[in-house]
C-alpha cells in the first residue's frame, strides 16, 4: 500500500485550487488499463488506472463531441508519450494530462488531479 | 498600425483573416457579417444532414478570433460605406474607420421572378437557416422538387432524399450540369440518379409554382404539371454587390463588384474578393479562387504587391449521393480545335471523355462519370501541359485497373510546381520538402504543417501516393506497421503470438512493442489472441473495442442494444414471445434487423447483465453483434416449404452458423444459404455464400454489401455438404491468419496476389499444404466456443463490471428519450 499513497498525477495549477478531495471508491473498483464512471454530487466523472504507467488520472465523463457521457468507457494509450483517452463513440481522442483534444477541433475537456491514501481514490476538485 | 475592415465573414472572409494575420501581427482586423455565427464550411453544408452539427461546420470556433486579436461582430450588416471619411456604418448604427475596406460579401442564392415564388414551401440551399427551414418543412410533406440541375441542384437533391422525400429536379437546359459536362455525360449521370430515386426532368421551363397559400405544384411552359409540396431553387448565385452599388463603385451589369489583378475595386482603398467579385467578366464560385484571392489581398496590405490574380481554373469534383462527377480543363472543347476520345459504359454509368489537342501533344480537358478515380492525375497533366503517353486512349481505358499504382507513377511525373492542393494552393515541392526537409512522415503530419486536404479534401489520395513514393526515394521501407506502438503487421503479430504463445496483449507490448498502445493497436491484437486462443474476451477487458468491452452495441446517448442469436432466421413462436416479454418489462425498442434477427435497443449499461440473464434462461446465446465475429447466416425456407426449393437450406444456414458462432476474425463475417438459384437469401452478397443446385451446393465467396457492394465469387461447384464445410473452414482460416485488421475478406480477395485463383489453389488444390493445418485450427475453435453472455451473467465479479457509478447504484440519468411510433428512441444529437 506504501506506494499507492503518492500522489501520482501532479498538476501544480491546478492542485493549488482544490479545496475538497473527494474519497470516490476502492482502487480495486477501478479496472486495470481502463476507466469507471464517479458521481460526484451531480457531477460524472471518468477515472482511469493507468496501471501501465502506473498513474492516475481523472476527467470529466461528457464527451464533448456529441455530448454523450461516456468518456469512462473509452480506451486509454499513449500518443509520443502522451496519456490519452479514446472515446468509444467516434475516437476523438482527448490528452489525460492537460485535457486537450488530440486528433481534431474538439474543445478542451476538464482533467481533474487524482491521489490514493490508504487504498483509495481520491479526486480533487474545487468546490 | 493600419485598419483593416472586412465586410463578410464567410469562408473566403475567413481565410483573408487567417492570410492576414499569418503575415502581420501589426495590423488591427475588424469584421463585420450578418450571419449569426462566425464563418462556416459551406462546402460541406450537406454534411449537416448526415450529423454534422453547426459546429462542426465552423472554419475556427469564435475563440479563434478572440486569440488572434481579430474584432468579430456576428449578426451585423454593413449597410453603408463614406468613401470620403473612409467610414463604415452597421444596421446598428455603428460607425468604425478603415485604412482598408474588404468586401467579401459573397453571393445570394438567384431566384428567379415567376408567379407564386414568394409561396410557403418555396426555398433556398445556401445558409445553414435555409438547412434548418427545410429539415422542419420536410416532416409535414412527401413530395419535393430542386429546381436547376446544376452542380448545387443536385447536391439539394442528395438532401431531399436523406429527408425522406419523393425526389425529382427541374432544369430548364436539356441537360444536367449544363456548364460543366456533355449531353453524353448527362444522359449517363440521370440514369445513375434515376437509380438512385430522383426523378429527372430536362428541358423544363416553370412558368408558374402553383398553390392556395402553401406550394401545390409547378406548371411548365409546355402544359405540363408536378405535383409537389416543396422546392428549393437552386438556379445559380447573385454577387452580393448592394453595398458597392451604393456607395457607387462599378460593378458588372450582370451583378458583381469589378476587380483589376490586384482585386481592388474602382476605390484603391477598398479590395472585393470571393464570390461578390468580378474578374475578366467571370464571378468565380468556387471556394479554390477565392482563397487565392484572400492571399494576394493579404499580400497587397501588407505590402508585397508581386502577386496577382490571372483568373483561375474551375475544374471540379463533386461529391455526389455516390456517383462520382469530374470536370477538368476545357471539358467541350467547343472552340478549340481537338479530338475527343470517349469511353462510354451506360449499363456501369461509366462515361469518361479526355480533349486531346490536335497535334496529338496535350491533355486539353475532359469529363468523368461514374468514376473519376483519375480525376486528380489528369487534371494535373492538363495544369501543368505534361506530355501525354503515347497511346491517350490508356489514361482513361487503362488496363481496366484504377488502383493506386498508375497514379503513383503520374504524382512521380510532376513537377515541383503542380499544384496538388487548389484549395490551399500548396505546390508538390513544398509537399515534398516537409517530408525530406522537415521530417514529416504522415498524411495527418502533412495536413498540420501546410493545411493540405483540409480543405475539400479532394487531394487526399494524391497527397498519400506523393507521400509513399517520396518516402520510399529516402529508401525508407514504407511498411504496413499496426500504429506507433508496433513496427509489425498484423499477419507479423499473428505469428509472434502464436509462435511465442503470448497470451496478454501487456506481455505482447512488453516483448515487440513500445509506449503504452493505443485505440488501433489493443482492439487488433484483442482479435488476434481471440482468434488464437478463443479465450474469454472479458478476461482482457480493457483492450476490447469499446462495444466487445461491454458485449453489447453502443448507441446514440449511450445505452446498448441487445441482439441473441436466432441462427438461420429460424425462431419458435416461444422464443418469440419471450423476447417480446423480455423487451416490453425493460421497455426496449425493437425492431428486425437486416439480418433475420430482432434488435432490442435502448438498455443502459447497468440492465445488460439482468436482460441478459432472463434471455439465457429462454435458451438464448449471445449473437456477437458487437465484435468483429460472425454475425448471421441468413437463409430462405427452402425445399421444406418453398415449391420451388431443392435442398434444404433452413437446416443447412443453421448447422453452419451454429458452427461457426462466435468465431472471431479481422473484421465481421456474413453468410447465406439459398434454396434455388432464385437466391431469395442474397448469398452471393455474404463472405461466403451458399446456393444449392440438384447435385449440392455451389460455394460463393469474398461477397460484400455495405458501402462498396461486390458479388462474392463462385469458389466450387455442386459439392456435398461435408465437402463444402471443409472449404469453408479452411477458406476462413486462411482468411483469419492472413487478413489485415478491419478488412473485410472483398477487400482482403482484391488485394491479394493471384486473386481468386490463388485463392482456390490454396483452399481447394491445396497448394501450399496446409489444408489440414486450417482445418484443425478451426475444429480448436469451434470447441473453445463459449457463450460470452453466459459466463458474465454466472459470475458476480463479471457482473459488477456492468455498474454505472463505481460509488454509487444510481442509473445514468443523463439519457433522454422521445416516442416514435409508440416505441422509446434516444433525442438527437443536435437537440441536446
Ligand atoms: C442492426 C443492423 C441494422 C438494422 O436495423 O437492420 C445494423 C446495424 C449496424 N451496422 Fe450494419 N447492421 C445490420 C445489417 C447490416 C447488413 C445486412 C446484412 O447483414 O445482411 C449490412 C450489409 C452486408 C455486409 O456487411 O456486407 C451491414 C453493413 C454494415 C457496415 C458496412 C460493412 C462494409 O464492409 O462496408 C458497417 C460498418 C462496419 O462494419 O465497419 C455496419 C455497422 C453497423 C453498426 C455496428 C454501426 C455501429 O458501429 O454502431 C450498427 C450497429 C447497430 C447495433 O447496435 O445493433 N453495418 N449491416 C443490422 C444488424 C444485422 C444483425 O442482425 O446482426
Ligand atoms: C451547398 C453548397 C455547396 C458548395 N459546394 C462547393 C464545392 O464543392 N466546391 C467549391 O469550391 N465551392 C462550393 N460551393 C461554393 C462556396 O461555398 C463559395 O464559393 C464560398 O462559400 C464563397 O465564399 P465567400 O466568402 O465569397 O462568400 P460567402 O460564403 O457567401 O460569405 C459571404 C458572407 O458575407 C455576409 N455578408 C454579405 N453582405 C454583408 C454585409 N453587407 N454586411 C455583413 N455581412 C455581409 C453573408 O451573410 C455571408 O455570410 C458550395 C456552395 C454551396 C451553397
Ligand atoms: S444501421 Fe447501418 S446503415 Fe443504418 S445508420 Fe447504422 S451503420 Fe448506417
Ligand atoms: S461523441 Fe465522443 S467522439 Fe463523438
């Protein structure tokens, strides 16, 4: 569990405006490689293992494509070293680290910060 | 800094702004248009139809113009111009000052004064308004007419039958395309669109649209009448000169601003560009000239006054409700001394016409027809007056190939400065220096640094041969690797795993792969380890495409469709009724498919694995209509019901998809037994299809329906049923090993070497000694068969793979529905 309780995805920005971490569920909830779906108040957001880079990331489940929410569903891969995930929709593909959409105009979506204490997962959010 | 206004901001508007503020952060830009919205690709303005939101439409999202320092103000018209004061004023009442004026203020669809045009129903394509105007129209009626059969006519056309209407064109000229094609080529293109449901009238002058308040019907000067409910006219564009006017510039008295070479207007200070100006006499209405237009104003401001505007060659390609039309050069020739040659197919709606000149030297021109896959070759050699090969006739005849090698050689034949892409203007050799200068290695790289194929697209296979040929000149191996994380094709992969009996795709990346994979690579070696080892998919489940992952289709608004098998069409009344119950206490959709089986939509993720346990408690099995697997063998009744039957086709389309169910491969698999040659069950359309005849059955193979339909081909004749079997098994085998990832075995036939003869010569002489190999792979398969539906409902931690929220039972509340026809479907795209 030592390791688990780093803080894996670090994002200096954004860290610095959390005020809530919210415990969402158990690591083990969360597949290997993949993502699972957290209601937060009446939010969703997509939370993904990255269990191969051995990294956390955390985004919003609404694709901004078509609207659909769906992200937690979708494929997670790297393009030139840069964590994505791929929407099962149409494949736009959005970066896990800064939200950027990768391979069209798509906006931007939200990336959250994500930690692990004690075996669960924690996503930062603002208010 | 200087003060530049533009007036108009649509795609040529637009491109002025980016031309503009490439070259020079030193100048303020303001634009000024009337439409709602910031600019948008009016080029592809039928794509609206086909699920393209108006914001996928837009050029740059309003965002753009705020990073670039550019002042937008959307929804506002330029109503006046002081030349003196050099002074603008709005519909607003607001003034602003220029340095220099732009007009860009396009064009407005022509409509022309006959009795009853200002009627309800009466419309214009040009707006993404008018788009909407019509959609909302067409739910009230059925029947609708286009009124000019031009270029634009018939892409109307194309949308009134996406609407769902009873389609017909009216033009006044005896032909289609009057300014760009031939009656010949006419007459070809109206029996392709006949084919396709519109029904064409030629030669047809509207005297009056007829009706009591809303459109009833159209008289013709003949006498004659149509009935219809609503028109959209599309009878040629008006330069939108009313500001010019006013303010007393010249313009041409068949409407249109006068412009010199360098696109300004009588007033040095005031430039007109895109459709609203007039060069030579000539309105260009084509996004391609008034592109160059934008660059050479952008230049003028910015002080390079080298370049000029010398008119521009309107070559076109349409693409038209799937029948190709090309137009390059002079197509008619009609005041050029030259020799035509014609190639003409009216059964194929094949027409293709070049203009040779008279010496026997130069491609002057010409038409295609049904198919314009030399389009962009040909219109080079007519640019660019390339030497013509010395037999003419081949370029269009060819030897009855139209694949990529022919066009590989002419891209090699250009030279440096062939424009390849008209609508960004981009030359071969800048193409050609991204990719030795500056490292560039990919299509999508290419697009990024010099915009190439972003416009139209057009250019796109052009662009790919100069890019494979250029870099196979560096020498380097242009292989067919999977994505970034593999250097090996999918047959390479295919061994490795087999070979080295790698059994996870994180092993597989560990030892031959690099980085963390991606959406290309996990599905591809999910189907190769499924195809492999048949082991239970869900025990990878996060490198499955995303519709495998969760054993069900994912559909709009994100709930799934359930599809149990019912092998041949075959279903008791029983099961019939059980899947009624099943689908009314879950309150899902259904309806039967083009595969003989019924579709339940509409179940959200969390209700998979209780819909499903019911069904399996029913006897039914999963029908694998999420993966890249077998989907259906389709039968006709056959000689157990049909007079005129002579096998038994029901029983043999069930023992083969009881087979085969579940077999997984590079992309889906279809099949079909008929009872007679009558080919009620449309066999011959399958990846393997099955007609019986007295003695047997007769073996058709690599058919295909979908976007590209072929005729699968006959393999054997009059074969008993274990013989048949036996080829099917080692044909699909072979096709499973050897295919690469989603490509359908039509494709996979036409790209191989030997064609169908190799084919048989492995399958049925086998010729390279492997039949027996294909053949036990195959039983392996066949006896791993699990049902994937099965083992998910039996197992709890399977199970809660299927929740919605990890910390919480809520459903997904997001997804909304509206009654059709007294059954739930998911709200559109656009509406949420
Ligand atoms: C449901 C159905 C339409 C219907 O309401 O009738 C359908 C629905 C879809 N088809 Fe189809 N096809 C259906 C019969 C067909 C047929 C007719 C047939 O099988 O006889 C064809 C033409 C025959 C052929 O495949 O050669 C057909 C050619 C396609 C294609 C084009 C394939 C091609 O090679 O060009 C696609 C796209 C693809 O697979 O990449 C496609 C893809 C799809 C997808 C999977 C699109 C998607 O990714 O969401 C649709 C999924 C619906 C779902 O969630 O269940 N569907 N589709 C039919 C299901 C049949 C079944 O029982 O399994
Ligand atoms: C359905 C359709 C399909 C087409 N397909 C093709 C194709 O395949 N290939 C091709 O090359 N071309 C095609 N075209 C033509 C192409 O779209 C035009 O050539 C191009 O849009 C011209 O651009 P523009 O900026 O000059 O004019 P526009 O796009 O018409 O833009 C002019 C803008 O200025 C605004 N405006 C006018 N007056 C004022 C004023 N006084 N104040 C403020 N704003 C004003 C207008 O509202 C408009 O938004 C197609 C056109 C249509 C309608
Ligand atoms: S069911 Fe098939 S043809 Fe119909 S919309 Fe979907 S993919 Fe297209
Ligand atoms: S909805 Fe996500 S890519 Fe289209």
């Amino acid at each position: 569990m030592e390791i688990l309780n780093a803080i894996k995805t670090f994002k200096p920005e954004v860290e610095t405006e959390v005020n809530v971490w919210f415990k969402a569920a158990h690591v083990t909830a969360f597949p290997e490689n993949g993502g699972a779906c957290v209601k937060y108040k009446d939010m969703q957001v997509a939370v993904f293992n990255f269990t191969r880079r051995n990294e956390w990331f955390a985004c919003q489940n609404l694709c901004p494509h078509k609207m659909q929410m769906v992200l937690s569903r979708g494929m997670v891969g790297s393009v030139e070293g840069e964590p994505k995930v791929a929407c099962p929709f149409h494949k736009k593909t959005f970066s896990l680290k800064t939200g950027e959409c990768l391979n069209a105009e798509e906006c931007s979506i939200a990336v959250f910060p994500v930690k692990i204490e004690d075996g669960y997962v924690h996503i930062g959010f603002t208010k | 800094m200087k003060r530049i206004v533009i007036v108009g901001n649509g795609m040529v508007g637009y491109k002025l702004c980016e031309k503009l503020r490439s070259r020079s952060a030193e100048v303020e830009i303001i634009v000024y248009g009337e439409e709602p919205r910031p600019a948008y690709d009016r080029v592809h303005l039928s794509s609206y139809f086909s699920g393209s939101t108006a914001d996928d439409l837009l050029m740059a999202p309003a965002s753009w113009y705020v990073e670039n320092n550019i002042t937008l103000h959307t929804g506002e018209l330029v109503i006046d111009i002081d030349r003196e004061k050099k002074t603008i004023k709005t519909h607003m009442g607001r003034h602003d000052h220029y340095d220099h004026l732009v007009l860009a203020t396009g064009s407005s669809a022509f409509v022309p004064t006959i009795d009853g045009v200002e009627r309800d129903g009466v419309f214009v394509y040009r707006t993404i308004e008018d788009l909407n105007d019509i959609i909302a129209y067409s739910k009230k009626v059925k029947r609708g007419a286009v009124m000019g059969g031009g270029l634009l006519g018939l892409e109307a056309a194309k949308a009134l039958i996406d609407l769902g209407l009873e389609t017909h064109v009216v033009e006044f000229a005896p032909r289609l395309m009057p300014r760009q094609i031939d009656d010949a080529a006419s007459e070809v293109l109206a029996h392709k669109l006949s084919q396709l449901g519109i029904t064409i009238h030629l030669g047809k002058n509207t005297k009056s649209i007829d009706g009591n308040g809303k459109l009833e019907g159209l008289s013709f000067a003949d006498g004659s009448k149509l009935d219809i409910e609503m028109l959209v006219i599309s009878a040629g564009i008006r330069p939108r000169d009313e500001l010019a006017k006013a303010t007393l510039l010249n313009v041409h008295p068949r409407g249109g601003i006068l412009v010199d070479q360098h696109l300004r207007t009588n007033d040095e200070n005031i430039f007109a560009i895109g459709e609203s100006a007039v060069f030579n006499n000539m309105v260009y209405g084509l996004v391609a000239p008034g592109y160059e237009m934008a660059d050479i104003v952008a230049r003028q401001i910015t002080g390079d006054n080298a370049k000029t505007f010398n008119g521009f060659d309107m070559s076109t390609k349409l693409k038209l409700i799937g029948v190709d039309v090309g137009s390059f050069g002079d197509p008619f020739c009609d005041n050029t001394p030259s020799i035509p040659i014609v190639f003409k197919n009216k059964h194929k709606g094949v027409y293709k016409r070049i203009n040779i000149s008279e010496d026997g030297k130069l491609l002057l021109g010409g038409i295609l027809i049904g198919d314009a896959s030399q389009y962009n070759i040909l219109h080079q050699m007519v640019a660019n007056k390339m030497p013509l090969p010395e037999n003419p006739e081949t370029l269009i005849i060819g030897n009855g190939s139209a694949k990529g090698g022919d066009e590989g050689a002419g891209v090699k034949g250009l030279p440096d400065t062939a424009q390849i892409c008209s609508c960004e203007n981009i030359t071969k050799g800048e193409l050609v220096h991204q990719i030795t200068e500056c490292g560039i290695t990919s299509v999508d790289g290419l697009k990024k640094s010099t915009k190439a194929c972003t416009g139209c697209g057009g250019c796109t296979p052009l662009v790919n041969d100069l890019l494979k040929i250029t870099l196979e000149s560096m020498g380097h191996k242009v292989k067919k690797v999977l994505c970034e994380h593999f250097d090996f094709s999918r047959q390479e992969l295919y061994d490795l795993i087999k070979v080295k009996g790698i059994k996870s795709y994180d092993a597989l990346l560990d030892m031959h792969g690099k980085g963390d994979g991606c959406e290309i690579c996990k599905p591809a070696v999910a189907s190769l380890m499924a195809s492999i080892w048949n082991d239970l998919i869900l025990e990878q489940d996060t490198i499955q495409d995303s519709n495998d992952r969760f054993l069900a289709n994912i559909q709009r608004g994100g709930t799934y469709s359930v599809v149990p098998r019912i092998a041949g069409g075959e279903i008791t009344p029983q099961k019939l009724s059980a899947i009624g119950r099943i689908a009314e206490k879950y309150n899902l959709y259904t309806k039967i498919t083009g595969g003989q089986r019924i579709d339940m939509f509409g179940a959200r993720m969390d209700q998979l694995p209780d819909i499903w346990e019911e069904l399996v408690a029913e006897g039914f099995e999963s029908g694998h209509a999420y993966g890249k697997s077998l989907r259906t063998i389709k039968s006709c009744v056959g000689s157990t019901w049909c007079r005129y039957g002579v096998q038994d086709s029901v029983s043999f389309a069930v023992l083969i998809e009881e087979r085969y169910k579940g077999l997984r491969a590079p992309h889906k698999l279809k099949g079909a037994v008929s009872g007679c040659i009558r080919e009620c069950a449309e066999a011959q359309s399958k990846d393997f299809g099955i007609i019986a005849t007295d003695k047997g059955w007769n073996l058709y193979v690599c058919g295909n329906g979908g976007a590209r339909p072929q005729h699968a081909k006959l393999l054997v004749t009059d074969v008993d049923s274990e013989t048949c079997i036996k080829y099917i098994d080692r044909f699909l085998m072979y096709y499973i090993r050897t295919a690469d990832p989603l490509t359908r075995t039509a494709t996979w036939l036409n790209k191989l070497d030997g064609g169908l003869e190799y084919l048989y010569d492995v399958v049925v002489n086998d010729s390279l000694g492997i039949g027996e190999m294909l053949e036990k792979e195959m039983e392996g398969l066949i006896a791993t068969y699990h049902c994937e539906w099965k083992k998910v409902v039996e197992d709890p931690a399977l199970r809660a793979k299927f929740r919605h929220f990890v910390n919480s039972d809520d459903a997904d509340e997001n997804i909304e529905y509206v009654d059709m026809r007294g059954q739930k479907c998911p709200v559109d795209w656009n509406k949420k």
